[in-house]
C-alpha cells in the first residue's frame, strides 16, 4: 500500500513517539530514526548530529517524512528546507499518543493528504487536512490527472486553486483524456465546461496554449511519434527534429506517450536513449503490420529497403491504434549530426498513463466499518477507482476521498462490474473492487479473478492484491457463541451457477461426516425449497434437536438472530441477507448462547 510513496523516513525524538510510531513503521517500510540517547530501543536507527542536520539529510531523497514531534518544532526544522511544492516531500506530523496524523506539507503534489489518509487509518486516527480542495470534497487542480498519466504544462497553478478555494467559477476546456473524473465531482463543483479555446482556465489538451492566458494546463499522454531514421542516426538530431515538429503543431512534450517504430530499430542506440530519458515506451512493429496501415505518405523507396511503404506515418498510427495523424511525416538531416530522421505524429483516443493497474480486492467485512480491517480501509482510500454493488459502496463511503471515481452498480451486474475493473486496471488505474464479507467467498474476488484468467492475465499485470475481510459465516458465529469450535463447512445454496444435484451431493456428504454448516445465499424469494431440502438432509444424520442459528444482517442496523432446532429451521425467518449455521452432533445451546464443544471437558461416562 505504502510502495509508491518510498523512501519514507520517520523521526520520533521521546520513547512515546518511538512506541506510536513503530507499528507504522512496520506496515509502511519507513526508518524509524532517532537521536543517539534513544539507540538502545529495538527497530530504531540511530542519527548522529542534530536533527536539523539530518533532516537535510533525509530532504531530497526521500518522498514523505512522518514526524511524531510538536508541530512547531518540525515547521522550524523544515523551514530552511523548503524549497517548491513540486519539489519537497510529503511531510506529515502525529502526536504522540497517535490520536491525529496532520498533512503539514506538500498536500497534493507531494501526496502528503493521501499519505495523511492512509496513516490515519492504520492507526485508527484522525486524519486532518487542511487543504480548501479536501473541504470542497473537490480533486486538487494540480493532481487531478495524475491517475490518468497527465503531465502538468504550464500554468499559474496556485492562482487557479485559489480560485477554486474561494468558490469561483472556473473554466475547463478539455479536448483530449479521459473524462471520467468531470463524472466524479460532488454536486457543488464550481467547475464550468467549455467549448470555446480561447481563454479556458484549465486547459486540458495534447497542444500548448498560448502563453497569453492566464491557465493551467494539463496534457494527457495521447500523442505516439512515428519515427523512422538511418543507422547511426544521433539522439541530439532525433530529440531535435521531434521538438521541432511538436513546436510546428504546438503540440506539447509532456503530451507524448511514447514512439513507435519499425522493429529493426529496436535496438538502434539513439532512439533507445531518447526513450529511456524521457521515459517512453518505444513500440516496434513488424514491416507486416506497418504495411497493412493505410498512410498519406506512403514511399516506394521505404518499401523496397525495409518491405513497408511507409515507418514513421504507419508507426505513429498503429501506436495510436488508428484514431488520427496529427503530423505527416518530415525528414531531417543536420550536416553537423550524423544520420537522418523522419517524424510523424499521431493522437490516441485513450491517454497513455505509463502506469501499472493494481486490482485491489477488498473485503469490507459483514456491514459496519468497525468489522473491516485497517488494510481494506486504506486499500479503498487508496485507490483511484472504488467500484462494487451500491449497497456495499454506500457502507464504505466515509473511506472516499476527493477526486476518486466511484462507480457503484446494482447487484445482478456482477460480470460487468468486474469487467470494467480489468479494463481500467489493465489501463493503468488502481481499482478497488469492493465485496462484502471476504471477497474470496462466494465474492467478487473469485469473479475477478476467472475473469482475469479468461482475459490471459499473465499473472502480474496488472498486479493484484486481496484483502480479506470477516465473512458473514464469522460475523453470524460470534453473534450467537462458539458454533465453529469444530471442523465447519460453508455451502450456498444458490444454484444459479451450481447445479442442485452438486450442492445436494454436499449437503449429503458435510451431514453425513458431521461437520458443522453455515449456509449462504439460504433462501431467496422465488428459491424457497433448498432450504428444505437441506433440512431434510441433515434431519437424516441428526438428531431433531441439533441447535440452529439464523443470523441476518448481521452487523448491520437491522440485526437479528434467531435460534431454534434443525426441526424448527423450516419455521424460522430466512432470507438472502441471513446465514444458516447448522450446529454438529456435540453443538448445545447454554442459555441464549450456541456453543460447539472443542473437547476440552469430555461428558462423564454414564456407566462408570
Ligand atoms: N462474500 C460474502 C458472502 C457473499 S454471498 C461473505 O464472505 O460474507 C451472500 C450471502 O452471504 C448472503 O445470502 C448471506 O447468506 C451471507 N451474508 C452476507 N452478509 C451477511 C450479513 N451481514 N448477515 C448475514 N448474512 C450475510
């Protein structure tokens, strides 16, 4: 959870502090540095010197700081080393009976709010964030993009964010990139959407504006370049002539995603430097699939060397899977460099994020968030998109944070639902898909995780991580005494993708060996009979008046429990928000509770 905010330093000068900040340490990665008096304590590292010193130290290289000292002390120890916000690390200070993690520094650029969030929820404290935009429930204007792989352009970022914090109407222009984070802002945005591009505030496009206009800009990385060259041919001429070109077109740098080629290119030295510095993928196609691209420029003489009529115009399209050229192609030669280059460029519909997906799939739990665990918490404030069944989103609501897209879907959508997520996370998304329970029973994780199979998921990406949570067959158990002290099974009675006969022959054989049961999915309106059916399947191997509990929505408002008999289970009220846990032939009710003895006092043998 913590990985993309390495290296993380924290600093604790009092053994209180040491003691709060430890376990943070432990789950975040971060060093935990203390003065020398302190070196005696385990898990610490020892600083020599001042603090002040070492602060400068740690300053450049690391990406967040977590202080647990006095405010006052960490804004003068910090004073001298501020420098730019898009610079500095993230600094954030708790007290030191960990009740209040704060966001000093470097909010939103430097990440410190999120960082804030997460700590906070580790710890079980109060995150406080200062920040207008977090107030407004609104994204920050200068990371707005960031999920999306947008590079910032130019711009007078703070007088637009001032605008938004006193409640302004502000301009948006947005010609490129996704636009799903325009269908994420609370109602009260003050954000108006605009066609005309001449004077938007907030320009979000491949091409430079004007510097004139008072704007910040924003360019999604939707431009691929075509580049075909000579053997030889220099990174300064290539970097040149691609500059030039932008520069005719008033296309902006940060907009590029990346080159294409030819694939004998793919180990040309000048192209492999200009894309490993500016960090672009380079794509190299066969001449088969350059060939099969229609271009405006197509050339015999290309044809008869490499076999494709035409590199850098089929290269640029089919990199930006045909949507549009921006700029035919242009030779460039420069006497004093050696080699020649040409130069096409197309745009993409979807943006380039440059980004690994993660599909995050979280456990949230039977209900209330008390029953979830910190990691799911932090893994849904985590992420860039929350998506799940809207009554399991509406429950963790209070775990959102400005500017995540939330996409809740009614139940029967399950397929679509993680559908969507493999899409987003496979374009470069982190994606929390949400489940009630443990995700990975009768959940969504299960689904994702067939899905990804049936896509040919290699494995890695996009990365995925589980987080479990407290199944309903736990949450139903501690609501009534020790049910599962002995060896249990769970079995849904859904047949909608089991066959009966199946959940049948399981019935049949958990009664048959005495396990005790919890059944999911029990009885719906229109599928009442199952639970007959199972009824009469456990009466045939136990005694009538083996407890039973039916536990439904359990910690949820609406609560309720009811005990009885297996003779009594058809009497019972049961629904499809209720469990079923049948009890085992030693399982006895003591006063209101059930309990499944382990054997710790065997029964007195009646005949001695
Ligand atoms: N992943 C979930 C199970 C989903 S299947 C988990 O691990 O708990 C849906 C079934 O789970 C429901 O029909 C019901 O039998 C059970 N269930 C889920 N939440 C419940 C709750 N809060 N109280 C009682 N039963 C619940």
């Amino acid at each position: 959870m913590f990985q993309t905010f390495q290296p993380l330093a924290a600093i604790a000068t009092t053994p209180n502090a040491v003691h709060t900040l430890h376990p943070l340490c432990q789950q975040t990665g971060a060093t935990l540095w203390v003065p020398a008096s302190l070196s005696h304590l385990p898990h610490t590292q020892a600083y020599s010197g001042s603090l002040k010193d070492h602060l400068q130290t740690l300053w450049n290289d690391h990406q967040g700081l977590i202080c647990c000292l006095a405010t006052g002390a960490v804004v003068r120890l910090i004073a001298p080393l501020l420098t730019d916000k898009s610079q500095d690390p993230a600094v954030v200070v708790l007290d030191e009976p960990g009740q209040f993690v704060l966001s000093l520094c470097s909010g939103h650029l430097g990440r410190a709010d999120q960082l804030t969030q997460l700590l906070a929820q580790q710890i079980g404290a109060t995150p406080i964030l200062t920040g207008a935009s977090n107030a407004a429930n609104l994204p920050s204007i200068d990371t707005l993009g960031i999920p999306f792989g947008w590079q910032r352009g130019a711009g007078d970022w703070n007088a637009i964010a001032g605008a938004i914090a006193r409640g302004e109407t502000v301009t948006v222009h947005q010609a490129a990139g996704s636009e799903l984070w325009q269908a994420h802002l609370p109602p009260s945005h003050t954000y108006q959407f605009v066609s005309d591009t001449e004077a938007p505030q907030i320009w979000i496009s491949p091409k430079v504006l004007s510097p004139k206009q008072s704007s910040v800009q924003w360019h999604p990385r939707v431009l691929w370049v075509g580049m075909g060259c000579e053997r030889g041919t220099s990174r300064q001429l290539m970097e040149q002539a691609l500059r030039q070109v932008c520069e005719q077109h008033q296309l902006a740098w940060e907009a590029i995603a990346g080159v294409a080629t030819l694939d004998l290119k793919a180990d040309e030295v000048g192209l492999v430097d200009l894309c490993q510095q500016a960090n672009w993928p380079l794509k190299c196609y066969s001449p088969e699939d350059l060939k099969a691209v229609a271009v405006p420029t197509p050339s015999d003489v290309v044809k008869a060397e490499v076999g494709t009529p035409s590199v850098a115009e089929a290269a640029a399209l089919k990199a930006a899977q045909q949507f549009t050229l921006l700029a035919t192609k242009q030779i460039f030669k420069d006497p004093a460099q050696p080699g020649a280059v040409t130069i096409a460029i197309a745009q993409a519909e979807q943006e380039y994020t440059g980004r690994r997906g993660q599909l995050l799939l979280v456990g949230t739990g039977p209900g209330d968030l008390d029953q979830m665990t910190p990691a799911s918490k932090t893994a849904i404030t985590q992420a860039d998109v929350v998506i799940g069944y809207t009554l399991y989103v509406d429950l963790v609501r209070s775990q959102f944070r400005p500017g995540q897209i939330i996409e809740p879907s009614p139940i029967t959508q399950e397929r679509q639902r993680a559908q969507r997520a493999i899409d987003l996370a496979q374009w470069g998304l982190t994606v929390a898909v949400i489940s009630s329970g443990d995700a990975g029973i009768y959940g969504m994780a299960g689904l994702v995780m067939e899905a990804l199979q049936q896509n040919g998921w290699d494995g890695q990406t996009p990365v995925v991580q589980i987080f479990p949570g407290i199944s309903a067959l736990q949450a139903a158990a501690s609501q009534v005494g020790t049910p599962l002290m002995h060896d249990f099974c769970a079995i849904s009675l859904s047949d909608l993708l089991t066959p009966w006969s199946v959940i049948e022959k399981r019935l049949e054989a958990a009664a048959a060996a005495d396990f005790v049961m919890a059944l999911y999915n029990p009885r719906s309106q229109k599928r009442i009979e199952h639970l007959l059916k199972a009824q009469q399947i456990c009466l045939q191997h136990r005694d009538p008046q083996t407890p039973v509990a039916v536990v439904r929505s359990v910690y949820r408002p609406d609560q309720t429990t009811h005990l009885g008999t297996l003779s009594e289970l058809d009497t019972l009220p049961v629904d499809m928000l209720s469990t079923v846990i049948i009890g085992n032939a030693t399982t006895r009710f003591h006063q209101d509770w059930m309990i499944t003895p382990r054997g710790y006092f065997p029964p007195s043998n009646p005949s001695t």
